[in-house]
C-alpha cells in the first residue's frame, strides 16, 4: 500500500472522530524527512468555517496513530492538518454546499460569468440570485471574500467572517495546525534538541 493511501485511511478516521470529513492527503519527500500535509472540513450539510479546536483534534490523533503504525516505513515526517482555504475552487458539489450563503462567481463553460449570493445547491445545478445554473453550464466556481456581511447578524455569520479574515475568532480557514516530530527511534538527540516535535496553531 502506497504512503499516501495509509495515511489517507488513518486521517479519514481521525477526521471523521472529530466530526469532519477529509479533503485530501498529500505527502512529499523533503530531504530524510516526508511532509505530511491532510486538509479537513466540515461535511456537506454545515456552513460557517472549521472550529479551530476540531482541526487540532484530528492533529494529534493522526499523530497518534501515524505513531503507532507503519505507515510512514519509519521515515522521520511533519505533520500539517489543515481547513480549506477561501480560495478552494469550487468544484464539487459538496463545495458549492459549503458555500451556502456566500457570495461567489462561477465560471461557465462558455467562457461568460456570473456572481452574486449562493442560496440553495439542488439536483439541476446552482442558485445564484435567483438564477439557477446547471451542472452541465457550470465549468468552476470561487467564493469572493467578504469583511462586511449583509446577514452579520445571522446564525453562522461569524464563522463566515473569520473565513473572510478576522484572525481573532476561533474558526480557521486555511491556517494550519503543525505537529512535527522525526517519529523515528534510531534517529541521534540533536533532532530532540532542534525542537521536532511541536503542537500548536500557526495563524
């Protein structure tokens, strides 16, 4: 089985503990280590940015099962768990679900645009103000950042500005819990004196 495959299952599991769903696992070579990078989100149904508290969860517990598995081969890695970033193109349906209630703009396969308010996500397609545009029309969407919701004062509203870039709130989109760690018993103590193995969040 492949590394990536591995560390696939034991972060699906580690999300889904913390009541997320995973995104996607990448893993590359940097140098004698592997950067293990997972992304987390929440499921389709929920709108509003991932607690940080949850992404932390899913951090230490795939530590903890990287660690007592052979999934890495031995191999010293870093761990980087993270939530999409407002930049996530939209293109799966369980994207535009996400992005209830935001504003966004979706590329067509003509070549043509339109923007404005995601209200509902049906079978045919996408409801943008009012106008629905079907699946087979729909090429990529993106969400535009917004500092000023004109629904502020709705439920999840607050999550969404912490999308949008209040870095005071406890939702993060796009910051990254590390977990570093040579996970490595032959490895030598200068590694243990560099520091390798920190928890915490980088905003």
């Amino acid at each position: 089985m492949a590394v990536a495959d591995a560390v696939r299952g034991l972060a699906s599991d580690a999300a889904g503990a913390a009541g997320l769903v995973l995104e996607d696992v990448a893993v590359q070579s940097a140098g004698r280590r592997r950067i293990v990078r997972v992304i987390v989100d929440l499921p389709d149904d929920a709108v509003g940015g991932v607690p940080m508290d949850a992404v932390a969860a899913v951090s230490q517990l795939l530590s903890q099962r990287l660690d007592d598995s052979d999934a890495m081969g031995g191999t010293p890695y870093v761990l980087e768990v993270t939530s999409p970033g407002v930049d996530r193109p939209l293109t799966e349906r369980r994207h535009w679900l996400r992005a209830r209630g935001r504003l966004v703009r979706v590329t067509l396969r003509d070549g043509g645009t339109h923007a404005g308010r995601l209200t509902e996500v049906i079978d045919e397609g996408v409801v943008v103000e009012g106008r629905t545009v079907v699946w087979d029309d729909v090429a990529r969407g993106r969400v535009e950042v917004e500092f000023n919701r004109p629904d502020a004062d709705q439920p999840g509203a607050a999550a969404d500005a912490d999308q949008d870039g209040d870095e005071d709130g406890d939702e993060i989109d796009g910051d990254e819990i590390d977990d570093e760690d040579d996970h490595d018993d032959d490895e030598d103590d200068e590694d243990d004196d560099e520091g390798d193995h920190e928890e915490g969040g980088e905003s």
